[in-house]
C-alpha cells in the first residue's frame, strides 16, 4: 500500500494535471515506494512557479518565458522567475507627488511670511518703474530741443524746369502738347518738382485784340490736351506753371504802355480761368516794363493766393540791378523772381549780397529769365554753377536742356533743339547744336553732365540741411567761395568752390558755427565736380587744396 502524500499547503496553488508526453510512458507510474516524496515535492514546487509566472502581466515576463515551455520533457526549465509586482505597484503609487490642493494653496499663501515677501517684490517692482521715468524724464530735459521745421511749400523742395518752346524741347516734327506726356518720364528723373509751360496761349504778334490768354494756341493743341498733360503731370507729382506773359510773340511782352490797363483787365481773368482748370502757377517775365509794376505784382499774387496757398507766381526781369530787383519783390510775398543779376560779375560777392538783401525771404537761383545757362557760363564752369544753385538756400530754376549743357551755337533768339536720341540723330541736324553728346548718350555716362544734374537733384530732396537749413559763409581762402548748410541736429555739409583756373589750398583756421561747435579738422568727401577723387573718403582740411575749377561737396555729422 502506497504511503500517504502529505497534503498541499494553503500558500500553494494546485494546478490540474495536463498530458505530457515525457510522462506518459508505459513505465511511468505514481510517486514510488520510499523516497520519491522529495521528487515529488520539488516537481509541486516548480509547477507553483509556472503558474504564478503565467498571471504575471506580459510585459513583466522574462523573454525565455514563453520559450521554456517548449522545452522537451525532462528539459531543465530556466530563465523562470517569481516577480513581487503587487508591492512594487503599491510602493511607486505611494511616491508619486499629486501637488496641492486648492485650500492647502490658499492656506500657505496666506501665511504671514509669503504676504510679507508679496509686499516687498511689489515695492521693489514700483520703485524700479518710478526710478526708469525718473530717468526717462531728465534724458528727455537735458536733451537737446529739435528745432521746429518751418512751413514749406511745394517748390520749396526741389527745382523748376523750364520748357519755353515745346517744339525746339520734343524736337524733329514733334511739338504738340499731346507728344509731351512722353517726357514726363525723364522730367521724374531729374526730380524736378514743377514743369514752367510755355507760353502756349493764342497771341498775334503785338495784336492785343488778337491775344486770347484763355485760349491754347491751336497749332499746339487744345484745351483738351492741355487737360490730358495736367492730369498725366499730377499722377508724377510734377506741378505745371503756365507762362502767361502776354506778348510773347511781339516786340514788348505787354503791348504799348497806353494798352496796359486792358492787359490787366484780360490778365485778372486768365487767372482765375487758369487756376480754375487745375494749373499751380504761373510766369510773368519782363515785368519790369510793367506800369507800377510791384503793385499789379501784389494784385496778381493775391488773386493767386486767394485760390490757394498752394499756388505760385513767378516774375522775370531782364535786369541786373540789385536795387530794382528788390523793389519788385519788396510787397510781394512767395513771389519768386529770376533775373539776369548771377549772370554778371563775381557770383561769390554778388550771391552774398543778395543773400544779405533778402534776409529770410525765400530766393530763387538762375542766370537769366529763360535763356540756357550756357549763354553765361562757359563749360568748365557748369559743374560748379550746378553745384552752387543745388545747395543753396532757394529754389533753383533751369531751362530745358541747361543739365546737358545745351547750347545756343550764336543763335539765342532762337532755342535749339534738344538732342534725344543717338549724337548722330537726324532731328539735330541744321538745329545749330554743337554738342558731342545727347541725353541717350549723357544717361549711360556716370561722369556726364547730367548724371551730376540728377545727382545733386536727389540728394537735395532729402537732405533737411540741403533743403531748408541755415547759411553760414566761411572763409577758407581768398579765392574760395565756401559756406556750410545745417539743419538742428541733421548733417552738416560744407561746399568750396573754385571759380579759378588755379588750384586753391585750405587756408585753415578755427571757424566757429552756430550751436557752440566748430567746423571739425576733417570732413567726408561725398561728391566732386571733377575725376580723381575717391567719394566716401574722409579729408584732412588742413592740407586739402582744390582743383581749378573744382567743386566740392563735403558732409560731417552734428554733434552736441
């Protein structure tokens, strides 16, 4: 009788028995006759860990698991092993940190040492802010105060082109007012900012009844082309002035002296027809020979400004005389008034003069009423005279073709014909224009004549010194004509001019300026009429000597 087996303990789990094909041999019997209670015991033993490795999740069973219960009857089954997962669980559950509550947060905040350092983070944060005004303040008193820009009209800011005979302007058979909107194009690119037109009115030669100011000349167009070139001008920002001297044809622009008080009469209405169809001023030239001629100056201007006062009135006199030219222009206000007074004489003495004479009034630059520069300035002075008119307090005034030094060729009282295309271009020949080079062979040359022009356009736009700024002459040489222009805070610039045909060294000396400063010992070299020097480097005025006929335009910063 076999021996009893001793009975399984509770902590043991008891597994079903299941076939296995190592033990089902014929000569495998039950637990054998004393001894193979311990065989037995180990086999309970190792079927308990089976089965507790199996309710382990799978991804805590050990990789050879599934494997070692492949292994043949009688195989040793390795790689088992029992895992504590419950308590491993519990342990990680209790470390993990789940924050404050709502009223435990309320409650630490309000302890008295969290309240007391609340108070001091914002007292510190406000007295930080306070002390960053505080600053703020004193930087925005010590500084210095900009200086209040003065009231500035349209032709304040750039220079007026003149186009006196549209035909001789367009060249070849051209000439109409329809054909000039084809130009507005290069008139932008000389950043004129007002066209002066004509005059294109009907006039019959020194017949006043045949004078129709308010009528466009028919073989030059109509009111309708007249309307078209406003509205293409506009779209430019390029104002038009219209020449309205009467007389332009005939022997005196305003007809004989007895006729004078039906002149007025037509003038008065021309204007305001004129203004009322869009136009931004107008030209009256021989106004000298005007019967009290500064009191229908007032008359004309006031019915100008009364439209708006945005509107001009310019007046052109053939005159030199310094006396009379400011008798003209001593009851008129914003009048502007080219004369012939630059055309004669020493332009540094007479320029001072002039400057002197006018005090704060606003001048314009010219060398006559509407003949080309060339007539006046022989061609190695036409830099410098660009140079001058372009930095000088005023608004300088052209003629069409004066930015390519166009020339009368001994004919003034005819205007010659602007050269356009190619130096060989048919529409030149016979003109009388001796140039060698045209406006299509100028704009590919950077050192050409009308580069410069287009330059010193530019830059004067935006150059508040330029623009408007103060004038102060300055002696640098006996020779020289030097002055600086500045503006508040803005760049300063320095200009020497060589009107002779020797070069002219720096006579160096401490030159004070407004503002307390003083022209600085070295200055940068933004521009010079002639080759050979290199632009953005900076020159020592102490050994600095300019070129014969020679213009430099020189800059250095403001400083406090």
């Amino acid at each position: 009788m076999d021996p009893e087996l001793p009975e399984p303990s509770t902590d043991v789990v008891s597994v079903p028995s299941q076939p296995s094909t190592a033990h089902s041999e014929p000569d495998a019997q039950g637990p054998s006759e004393g001894g193979d209670s311990g065989t037995m015991s180990q086999d309970a033993e190792v079927d308990m860990k089976e089965v507790e490795l199996n309710e382990m999740e799978p991804e805590k069973q050990p990789m050879n698991a599934a494997s070692g219960a492949a292994v043949a009857g009688g195989a040793e089954k390795n790689g088992l092993v029992k895992l504590k997962v419950a308590d491993d669980e519990g342990e990680a559950a209790a470390a993990k940190f789940t924050g404050l509550s709502k009223e435990e947060l309320l409650k630490v905040a309000g302890s008295p040492g969290w309240v007391r350092t609340r108070r001091a983070l914002l007292l510190l944060f406000w007295l930080g802010w306070l002390g960053m005004l505080a600053g703020a303040v004193v930087i925005i008193v010590r500084a210095p105060r900009c200086r209040e820009l003065p009231a500035q009209r349209w032709w304040h800011t750039g220079a007026l082109y003149r186009i006196g005979d549209l035909r001789a302007f367009q060249g070849g058979d051209a000439g109409r007012l329809e054909g000039l909107k084809g130009h507005l194009d290069y008139l932008s690119t000389l950043k004129v900012k007002g066209v002066v037109l004509g005059p294109i009115h009907e006039n019959q030669k020194d017949d006043l009844s045949a004078t129709n100011l308010e009528r466009i000349d028919p073989t030059l167009g109509s009111k309708e082309d007249f309307d078209n070139f406003l509205q293409s001008s506009k779209k430019k920002s390029i104002r038009v002035i219209l020449d309205l001297t009467p007389n332009y044809r005939g022997q005196d622009s305003w007809f004989q002296p007895a006729q004078h008080a039906d002149v007025e009469t037509k003038m008065k209405d021309a204007l305001s027809f004129w203004l009322q169809a869009g136009v931004d001023g107008f030209q009256l030239r021989h106004v000298e020979t005007l019967t009290n001629a500064p009191s229908l100056l007032t008359e004309w201007q006031n019915i100008t400004k009364s439209f708006s006062e945005d509107r001009l009135l310019i007046a052109g006199t053939g005159s030199s005389d310094l006396n009379q030219i400011l008798n003209l222009l001593e009851s008129t206000k914003d009048l502007l008034l080219t004369s012939s007074y630059l055309s004669m004489g020493n332009p540094k003495a007479q320029i001072t003069q002039y400057l002197d004479a006018i005090g704060d009034g606003w001048g314009s630059w010219a060398l006559s009423q509407g003949e080309l520069m060339t007539r006046f300035v022989p061609p190695p002075l036409l830099r410098l005279y660009y140079l001058l008119f372009f930095t000088l307090r005023g608004t300088p005034v052209f003629s069409y073709g004066d930015e390519i030094g166009l020339q009368t060729a001994g004919q003034p009282a005819k205007a010659p014909v602007m050269p356009w295309g190619e130096s060989s271009d048919p529409s030149t020949a016979g003109s009388g224009n001796t140039n060698l080079t045209s406006v299509k062979d100028q704009s590919k040359d950077p050192g050409s004549l009308l580069s410069l022009f287009r330059r010193l356009s530019d830059q004067r736009g935006k150059e508040r010194s330029l623009l408007h700024g103060d004038f102060h002459e300055i002696s640098l040489g006996s020779n020289l004509f030097s002055y600086v222009r500045l503006w508040d805070q803005n760049m300063r610039f320095l200009v020497l001019l060589n009107f002779e045909e020797v070069g002219q060294p720096i006579s160096w000396q401490s030159i004070s300026l407004p503002g307390g400063t003083s022209l600085p010992a070295k200055v940068e070299l933004m521009l010079s009429t002639k080759s050979g020097r290199t632009e953005g480097s900076t020159l020592d005025l102490e050994k600095l000597t300019v070129e014969p006929h020679e213009g430099l335009l020189l800059h250095f910063p403001y400083e406090a």
